[in-house]
C-alpha cells in the first residue's frame, strides 16, 4: 500500500534500490496505467523531491502531458522537439546537465536545471517517456539513467500502454 512507502536516507543508488521493489509492489496488483504512472511519480517525488517529474503519452503523433507530480507544465510536444521529444525520436535516454546548452530545450519554467528524459519503448515504438527535471544543475548521471530506465521496464512489463 502507498502508506507504507519506506523513504530512505542514503546514496543516489541506495535511495533507487530501495525504491525498485517498492514500486513493483505498488503496480503489482494494479492493472490501470494512469494510477500506475500516477503512483511512480508519487514514489519519485516523495524519495527524491525533484524538482518536476512527469509522463508525456505518445497520442495523434505528439507527447502529451500525462501524470506528473510538480508544477503546471506544457501540455504537447512535437516529435523531435525539446528534451522529451528528442528522445522519443532517438529512441534512447537523454541525460542534460545543463539545460540552457541543450539546443531547443523547453523551458516549461526557468527554475529548471538540468533534466533526464527516458523512453518507454514498446514493439521498438516509443509509446511514453519520463522526465525529471532538477533545479540544480548537472543532478543527473548514469545511476539514474540506469535505474529509472529498470524502473520504466517494470510499467512496460505490464503491457498496458496498448
Ligand atoms: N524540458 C522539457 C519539456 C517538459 S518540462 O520540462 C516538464 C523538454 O525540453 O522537452
């Protein structure tokens, strides 16, 4: 149950590894996809207290805004736009240490950093993606990439996206 969320001290890795049977339990007997997404972000804020963290769905050829714990955001993305997009089209995880270098970068508030985007890929299609934005910079490296990335494997693992 969401009330017996064990939040941890710890390193980056140790905060994900106690996080990652968490979760699992929490999607576990749960086959809606939004309250799964909305619980992910929800474990994710109440760990980690990022600065924004949030779903965009693929729908009609664009990222829309989905479940996401923080401030008002943009609703739509196009393909190959921003961080979000262009990991939808690179197929693959973007890691941004400071968004202000990162060519096209949306800026959906100012107090944003640095970011990490990560594609929810299903039958090679990019069907979501995942992103985190940090208000300090360079907050992001391969420890997140590589747990968030087990992270969105177990959403995928329930084939509820399509
Ligand atoms: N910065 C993202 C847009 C989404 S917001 O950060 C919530 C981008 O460049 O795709």
């Amino acid at each position: 149950m969401a009330e017996d969320l064990n939040i941890i001290n710890g390193s980056r890795e140790e905060q994900y590894k106690s996080l990652l049977p968490q979760i699992k339990a929490l999607i576990k007997g749960e086959n809606d996809l939004i309250a799964n997404l909305a619980n992910v972000c929800a474990v994710l804020k109440s760990q980690f207290n990022f600065f924004w963290i949030g779903f965009y769905l693929v729908k009609d050829k664009q990222l829309v805004l989905g479940p996401f714990q923080g401030p008002v955001a943009c609703t739509r993305i196009a393909f190959g736009k921003g961080v979000c997009g262009t990991s939808w089209e690179q197929k693959t995880t973007i890691v941004v240490a400071d968004v202000d270098a990162f060519p096209g970068h949306i800026a959906c508030s100012s107090l944003s950093k640095s970011e990490i985007v990560i594609p929810l890929i299903e039958e090679n299609e990019v069907v979501a993606v995942l992103d985190l934005d940090s208000d300090k910079l360079n907050d992001f490296n391969e420890t997140d990439k590589i747990y968030l990335e087990e992270i969105v494997n177990l959403l995928l693992n329930k084939n509820l996206f399509r």
